[in-house]
C-alpha cells in the first residue's frame, strides 16, 4: 500500500507539543492532513455502507442524543489504513520524546469508525468517551465544517469551540493519559454543511496486539 507520510502536515515533536496540552486542555486542534490526503481518504470512504447511528444512546439520566450516519471497523484495506500506520508512527515518536512518557509504547488503535453529519443535523450532545477507550481519541475532519466543543458537563458549562474543518485533526485525552482517568465532555453542534469525519480510538478490552 501505497505510503501516507507525504500527506502528514505534522512531526513527532509537533505532536509531542501538542500532546504535552492535553492533560489541562483535555483537547486540542490542528492541521494534520493535506488536501490531495484528504481527498484519498474521502475515496475510500465513499466505498463503505453506512447506517444511521442510535438516535438515543446511554443509561437513564445519562442520555447521548445523536444524529449522524457511520461505519465502524471494516475489514477492506483502503487509504485509511495507510493513513492509521503513517499517523501511529509519528504518535508514538512523539509519545517516547515525552518525559515522563504519558503512555506505553508500542500504541495502535483498534477502533475506527467514520461519520457523515448532514446539513442540518443535531449533531451529537454533551457526552464522554467509555472509560474503555484509552490514551488518545484521534478525530480527523475530512469536509465540511461543524462545532465542536469540550466542557465541563452535560450542561454544557464552558463550553469551548475548537476548529473542526477538513484537514483538521482534534486530538483528546482518553482514558490513563498521563496517569488521568478523567476524559473531557464534548459535543457537536451547528453543522451547516455535510461534515464527513473519521475517528481512531485503542480500546484497551480489544487484544493487545495489533492485528495483521
């Protein structure tokens, strides 16, 4: 498969940087990907069927509302993987000249799931990430644009917008980054035009190793 690299608008200690962010902000944005990258991926994204997600999700008083189409972890080997392989090798550059490192290495992630938001969707409301999902929550905008945001709860309290058009990764703290157990709320809202996204997580109750 042909290499990502190339595309990568980023180096191990621009993200090093960026990551040594997250246990205060809980989230940051930037540029990540160019535009021939993102069109390549957008490519193999038309090739996937999606479904729409739950409109409702979570326990009683809980409640997640959400209102988009997505694909989750498939099986064919497209442009999305030589982007995983070429994005997984910078992370973990930039996790190792961390110090102290904020998590273990070898890190890969075994969750993928792409999300088409509609002109006019609500979006998704205020939630967090299972406690499942450890170290990063990568979140790559491939077109579009919408709001999204990191708070403080389900309220929306501080709300905090962060860039989210194509291009654009929003990396977040999971799950034991930097020894933190706490994951930040967020939320996506205002989308006034088609938004197509892709998301990486690492489950840590998946195998440890990475599949082949």
């Amino acid at each position: 498969m042909p290499s990502f690299a190339q595309h990568l608008l980023t180096t191990p200690a621009f993200l090093a940087a960026a990551m040594s962010r997250l246990p205060l902000e809980g989230a940051v944005a930037f540029p990540l990907v160019d535009d021939t990258g993102c069109k390549k991926m957008l490519m193999a994204i038309e090739s996937l069927t999606f479904r729409k997600g739950t409109p409702v999700v979570g326990s009683p008083g809980n409640e997640v509302e959400q209102d988009f189409d997505i694909c989750m972890n498939f099986d064919d080997k497209t442009a999305l993987d030589a982007y995983q392989g070429a994005f997984e090798k910078q992370l973990n550059s930039a996790i190792e000249a961390m110090t102290p490192q904020p998590y273990q290495t070898p890190f890969f992630f075994n969750d993928t799931a792409a999300l088409r938001y509609y002109e006019g969707s609500k979006g998704i409301s205020p939630h967090r990430d299972l406690v499942c999902f450890e170290a990063v929550i990568a979140i790559l905008t491939l077109s579009g644009e919408a709001g999204f945001y990191i708070c403080d709860d389900r309220n929306k309290t501080n709300a905090k917008r962060l860039e989210a058009k194509a291009g654009v990764m929003i990396l977040m703290r999971g799950k034991n980054f930097a020894g933190i157990e706490d994951r930040p709320f967020h939320f996506v809202e205002g989308i006034t035009k088609e938004r197509v996204g892709y998301g990486l997580r690492y489950n840590a109750k998946e195998p440890k190793e990475k599949a082949q």
